[in-house]
C-alpha cells in the first residue's frame, strides 16, 4: 500500500525539558546561543521542528540543567543565573516572536573548592578583572583572583554579564562577599573598570580598593609618551 500522507514534523511529546536534558553540553558551550541554531539541532538530531517559544525554553532548562549539575557535584558551590523578560516595549529581533519569555543575562560561579582555598590560604587582597567575550553575542567575563602562598594567581569566582557597567559590578560583588564574608577587611585591587570605581564609593565605601601600579603606569605612558614616565612614577 502507498502512503499518500505527508510526512509531520511535529511531536508534541517532545518538550522542552526533555531537549534542554539532551543540549546541556551545547549550551554550556555556547550560553548565548541563538534560537534559531537550537532549533537547526533540534531538527538534526531528531527530525523535529520546534517553534521560537520551544527553543527558548529548551535553552533556559538546558542552563537550569547546567547549573544543577555544578551542584550536584559539588553542592556547596555558588551558581546562580540572571534572566530577564523583555516588556513589550523592548526591542529584540530575535525574540520578537517570544515576547515575554525570559532570557539568560547574567551567570555567576564561585565553586567550593576555590572559596575554600581562598579564605584558607590566600591574602586578604583580591583582583577584580574583565575582558570582552569573542562570541556573536558579545558580554563580559569578569573574575575575581587572589594570590596563594606561592605568590601565583587564585582566581576563585567568575561571571559572564552583558557588559562592564556599575549595575553589572553591583551584583558581582553583592554575591561575592555573600561568599566570603563582608566582615573582613578585603582589599581590592583592579584597572580602571567602567562602573567600578562609583560602585565602591555608593556601597562599599569601607574596603579599600586601589588601582593597579603597573596598569596605572602603562596608561600614563600611552597618555604621555614624551615624558619621563617611568622615573617619575
């Protein structure tokens, strides 16, 4: 008997848990990968067709799934994820078929381990750094490192944010010293990070946070190249 029917490629049964459980190392790879992509893997691996709203959510459990795992293995670890939900006034190419949807936008990890080893063993000063993410997407990666007694580098916490603002700066460091404690008498240490500056002057003003000499002096240099920078500084 020939089939006349045409061919259906969609399954109700296929929910976004389900396909969030199955994408997890996808989008750990890539935490802001596009809708558009998930559903193309969706449909590859499975012969499938999920909608906009589908694929949103599949990302959002496939995070969930991400985090949950850093917990399971090591359950006294820090991991916590910012969604946000657009209002109908934002603008957003690719979630204009998903209004009101959350989407990831900020990420923080401070594993048990690092904070452990941190307050065991390493001084009281730490670094606070953050470069560009090289991704269609964009955002930042910002870190937190102290110095061990080997006098090496310890970084022991790290967000991903959308980018280097005093908002993003805020909510790094309110989780951080929910961490490690807000009693102690912490030194900070960093460049001249857009927002950070007027975040420890509005909420901590009573830790010390100081600029990097050898960054304050390659900034001098740059600014002033004919001067006598270096024997001066």
């Amino acid at each position: 008997m020939t089939h006349t029917c045409t061919r259906s490629y969609r399954n109700p049964r296929c929910i976004a848990s389900y396909i969030g459980k199955k994408l997890m190392k996808k989008v750990r790879r890539q935490p802001n990968i596009r809708l558009k992509d998930i559903q193309d893997a969706v449909h590859e691996k499975y012969v499938v067709d999920i909608s906009a709203g589908k694929a949103s959510r599949t990302r959002e459990k496939a995070q969930e799934e991400y985090c949950d795992e850093l917990r399971r293995c090591s359950p006294r670890s820090t991991v916590l994820i910012k969604v946000h939900t657009y209002n109908d006034g934002d603008l957003a190419a690719e979630h204009d078929l998903t209004t009101g949807l959350p989407y990831f936008e900020r990420i923080y990890i401070c594993l048990e381990g690092c904070k452990k080893g941190f307050l065991a063993e390493c001084r009281p000063i730490i670094g606070l750094d953050a470069c560009h993410l090289k991704t269609k997407t964009g955002g930042q990666l910002m870190c937190a490192i102290g110095r061990d007694p080997n006098d090496e580098y310890f970084p022991f916490a790290y967000v991903v944010v959308e980018a280097k603002t005093k908002d993003s700066w805020t909510w790094f460091l309110n989780l951080l010293l929910a961490d490690i404690g807000d009693g102690k008498r912490w030194v900070f240490i960093s460049n001249q990070q857009k927002g950070l500056v007027n975040a420890f002057v509005d909420n901590w003003p009573q830790y010390e946070h100081r600029i990097c000499c050898r960054h304050l002096y390659n900034n001098l240099r740059k600014n002033h190249p004919s001067v006598l920078i270096r024997d001066l500084f």
